[in-house]
C-alpha cells in the first residue's frame, strides 16, 4: 500500500504546526484511495535528534521514524519559522537522515508563523533544501499565519497542495527503484565484490 | 581467542584535573601501557594513525618497532591504518620490516580514517574513500605475493617491475584485517580476501554491529574461504571497572561526560545500555563481554579501548591490571562451547604451517635493477 509519512516539528502542545499537518495529511488520504499513515512528531524525537548528531547513531525510536521516511511513498514536512528559517530541530532531523533515502520522494512543504510575513519562507528554506536531498518538491506550499486559520483561503491552499502530492503519489511504482543505493540496501545485497574492484577504477 | 587493547592516541585533558599530557609524555605513556598489556597476558597491541592534533598517533611502525624491541610475545597490530591515504608500496615496506625485527608478531587492521582533511593533506580525494581502499589494498596484496610487479592504477603512479623489500618474512604476508563500522563494501572487500574482519563497535549499538558481521560471514562463504562461521571476526569494546561497581560509575562519569566523542550526548546509563561500553565490577565486565558472542558467534579476536579521554596513565594501569585479573575466566568463557571447526586468528606461525614451512623470500639481485649499475660504479655515474 501506498504509504504517506508526515513530519510535524512544532513544539508546543498543541501546536498550530501539528494542527496544520493533521489539515494536510486528512486531505491527502481523501484524495488518494487506500494510503497508510503515519505522523512523526519530531519533539518526542529531540534528544534522540542531538545524540545523534554527537554519537553518529540513532536511538530505537529516532532508527524508526528515519526507516518510516526511508520508507515513504510521500512526504508531508511541517515546521514552525524560526529565526528567518526552518527549526534547528526540523534541519536536524533531515541532515541525520542517510544520503540518498529521499531521491526522488515527493515532498509537500508546510509552514506556520505569527504573520503572512513570513511566508517566504517555504520559498527561501524548505524549497532548497528537499531540492539538495533530491525530492520532487510540489508546486504548492503551504503557509499557515496565526490569522489563517479563520480564513477559507488555507482551506483552498491546503486541498490545492494535497491534491498535488496526491496525484504524485499515485504515480509512485513502489517496485521501481528510485533512489540511490543506501547502507541497508548493501547490507542486505551487496554489490559483489568484482564490480566493486571495476568501478573503483573508472573515472 | 586473541584479547588486546588498542588505542587512538589521543591526547585529551583529564576533565577532573584540567591537566592535558605533553605529546612526549604520551607516547612514552602508550609504549608503557603497550609493555602493561604483555604483563598481563593480554595477546595483541594496536594502535590508531592520526595526523593531526590532538593525536599522536602518526608514524605507526616507528611505535610499534620500539615496543616490539621491548616485548617478547605481544602481536603488534594497527587500529587502523590509513589505506585511503598512505601509498601502499609504504605500507608494503613498513609493515614488513616491521614483520623481520619482531619475529612475525605483526598484523594489521585497515580502514578508511574519519578525519576528512586527511585526504586533501595527503593529495587525495575524501569522495573516492571506497575506492582508493578498494584499489590501495589491490595493490599491497599483490606486493606482498608477487617479487615483481607491473602495475598500473588510478590513483598511484604506475610500477614497472617494482619489487617491495624486504620480502615478508618466511615469504609469508602478515594477515590482514578491514575494518569498518558502517560501510558494507569493507565487508564484502574483507569476505572476497578471506581477509578478517573487524568491527570497532564501542560507539555504536549490537544490532548494527550484527548486521555488518552477518554481512561479512554470509559473503566469506560465498567466496569459498569455509563456512560462514569460520570467517575471522573482531570486535571493540571498552570498559571502566573497580572492584565496587558504584566506584566504577563515579570515577568513570566526569571522562565519559566530557569524552571528545560522545561527551555532552547521551546519559552514561543510556550509552552504556546501547553499546558494548560496560562500566562495573570486574564481573560485570567479564560477563558482559562473554555476551558479545550472542550478537556475532563465535570470534576471534576481542580489543579493549582503555587509553582515552584525558584517563591518566596510573589508572590506565590500574585498569589493565583488573583486565588482567579476569582474563582466565575471560579465556575460559569464550572456549566454552566453541566447536571445533571455528579456527583461531590467523597467526604468523599457523600462516607459515598453512603455507607448508617457511620460505626465503629474499630476492637476491646481482645489480641495482633499477638504474643496472652496482653500488662500486655509482660515483662514476653520478658525476
């Protein structure tokens, strides 16, 4: 079954982020048939996060979430904006994900600020960076100001978005392979040696 | 069985003294900590290879010749040698000169390094890290079997009739070991070799470290070196002990707290209960390290980490001579069950018992083969 992963990074509980991902993942699952879920919510995930980065190796809940994205058919990633940008713990979370695992993934960015002031961000932020990581970025970004959830407009915004990751979704062969090779590929097939020896010569 | 130490040479401050050792005093202190281990019977001494601060850890053989010179028994081992970045014609001679002086107690392990300026110091490139092992160690396993070797790769200048001396002694290579943590090509290079394999899992969990070994088992079969049970599996490990385990927690703490690798991460007690680092009584040390079989099968080869973040020599000393205590029951527990047919280590004797007797290697040349004159006519042509 086709599975769909979101990512939530707000902090608080509840957060305006997490109300914003559970509006973009209901209408996802409603324009695709049959879909699995799942939500990960990265502040359980914070001090799994840091070790990480300290330690080189994930926690069993961190190892989890990073096999769910590993996983996933598509993607739903939402942060607050902080400081001009993303979360530190939103970028943290995707620079310990291994090289590769998001080649090809459709993503929908999301956003939610104090004021439309800082809808740029999904522009000059979250854009960039699933581009770098090789996703497929929908057209349609989501950006939730506080004032924005009194307003019919996000509703069309967020059925806009859904409806294009949906549809990209629904193109996804979950037997083609579409990324890069990673560490658990190798390990449970590896490239044999010979042709390990002939690539290490070419140029 | 073989049970060893190795260390990175690192040179750290002792957070609870703030006092940070001379580069002087530590060598002398690992060459004494290496004369420590022989004391207590332990079986092989390796050393990392660093070329940066804080390290002291370059010129490997330098190290290991001057401890040889005062050891009797003692394997000299690496942990690792860079074979990314070190010309491997070097390690070819280094090695085995080393190999001649000490009698044959010398092997070594490989790996790729993880300090990335390495690469661009030594006129490489971090991006081709696999590859250069790849072919690096192509190249070396050749210079070690073959007198005269025509060679042509990509990252090296070509050889032309080029013979790597000395010859190994009684023309038998010193045996070999890759190692890795995370990269599964290391693995299938070490399992197409029948080279061992060794995985230095103190900072990582079981249950990579028994992903990779199975990956490397599974493979060495495949490759018709035995069955995947005999394959040559080493770990890492690391330990704090004191006869009173709650003694071992305090004193170990304030190291691992603010230890250059994992320090300001993790609590002890989650760290401890995700990797191999075992911090307790001499027991709980003992039947720790007893279990690491449950993950990997019967192995080979067991290395202690015990010279690292800023420990001072004295306890270092009063570490090994716990080690030291245990080591029996240690040698005992892992003989208990281990079939028949799972082999030792490889050793230099039981590789030239393999080989059917030792050899003279040597290559007698009547001239310089290089430039075709003998050493008496070189004034004349120098001038």
């Amino acid at each position: 079954m086709t599975r769909l992963v979101v990512v939530s990074a707000g902090l608080s509980v509840p957060s305006s982020t997490r109300l914003l991902a559970d509006r973009l993942r209901d209408a996802v699952v409603e324009a695709l048939d049959e879909v699995d879920v799942e939500v990960i919510e990265l502040r359980d995930l914070a001090h799994q996060v840091t070790d990480h980065l300290l330690t080189g190796f994930a926690g069993p809940e961190l190892a989890a979430a990073l096999g769910s994205v590993r996983e996933a058919d598509g993607l739903i990633v939402v942060t607050p904006v902080f400081s001009a940008s993303y979360s530190g713990l939103f970028k943290s979370f995707f620079d310990v994900l291994e090289e590769g695992v998001l080649d090809g993934t459709p993503v929908l960015v999301a956003a939610t600020g104090g004021t439309a002031r800082h809808s740029l961000v999904l522009e000059h932020a979250l854009r960039p960076l699933f581009s770098h990581l090789h996703a497929v970025v929908v057209p349609t970004g989501v950006f939730a100001a506080t004032d924005d959830f009194g307003d019919a407009g996000l509703d069309r915004r967020i059925d806009r978005a859904a409806g294009e990751l949906a549809a990209l979704m629904g193109k996804v062969d979950p037997t083609a392979p579409r990324r890069r090779r990673t560490v658990e590929d190798e390990l449970a097939d590896p490239t044999p040696f010979e042709e390990l020896l002939r690539r290490s010569g070419e140029v | 069985m073989q049970i060893g130490i190795f260390t990175v040479g690192d040179v750290t401050p002792d957070p609870t003294t703030g006092r940070t050792p001379t580069e002087h005093e530590r060598i002398k202190a690992t060459v004494r900590i290496a004369r420590k281990a022989e004391e207590i019977g332990l079986d092989v001494f390796a050393t990392g290879e660093h070329h940066n601060p804080p390290f002291i850890a370059s010129a490997p053989t330098t190290t290991l010749a001057y401890i040889g010179a005062q050891t009797e028994r003692i394997i000299l081992s690496t942990a690792t040698t860079l074979i990314t970045t070190t010309d491997p014609v070097l390690i070819a001679e280094d090695y085995a000169k080393l190999q001649h002086l000490t009698d044959g107690r010398v092997d070594l392990m490989m790996g790729r390094g993880n300090t990335g300026p390495v690469y661009p110091w030594f006129g490489k490139d971090i991006r081709q890290g696999i590859n250069l092992a790849i072919e690096n160690y192509a190249l070396l396993h050749r210079l070690w079997r073959e007198d005269v070797v025509d060679w042509e790769g990509r990252f090296r200048t070509p050889l032309q009739g080029f013979t790597s001396t000395p010859r190994p002694l009684d023309g038998v290579p010193p045996f070999v070991w890759h190692g890795s943590i995370r990269s599964p090509e290391i693995a299938e290079q070490a399992a197409y070799y029948g080279d061992g394999f060794f995985h230095n899992h103190i900072f990582w969990p079981f249950s990579h470290t028994r992903q990779m070994v199975d990956l490397y088992r599974r493979r060495f079969e495949h490759y018709g070196h035995g069955s995947a049970d005999q394959a040559i599996v080493g770990l890492g490990g690391q330990f704090f002990m004191r006869r009173n385990s709650q003694d071992a927690w305090n004193e170990f703490r304030p190291y691992f707290d603010n230890a250059p690798v994992y320090g300001h991460g993790p609590s002890l007690e989650d760290f401890t209960e995700a990797t191999p680092l075992t911090v307790g009584s001499p027991q709980q040390v003992l039947e720790r390290t007893l279990s690491f079989r449950d993950n990997v099968g019967h192995y080979q080869r067991q290395l202690f980490l015990v010279d690292h973040a800023g420990l001072p020599l004295k306890t270092v000393l009063e570490q090994l001579d716990l080690l030291g205590e245990i080591l029996p029951a240690m040698r005992e527990g892992f003989a208990e069950g281990r079939p028949e047919h799972v082999p030792d280590a490889p050793t230099h004797a039981s590789l030239v018992a393999a080989a059917g007797g030792p050899k003279d290697p040597t290559v007698y040349a009547e001239a310089d083969a290089a430039t075709g004159h003998r050493a008496e006519d070189a004034e004349e042509v120098q001038v």
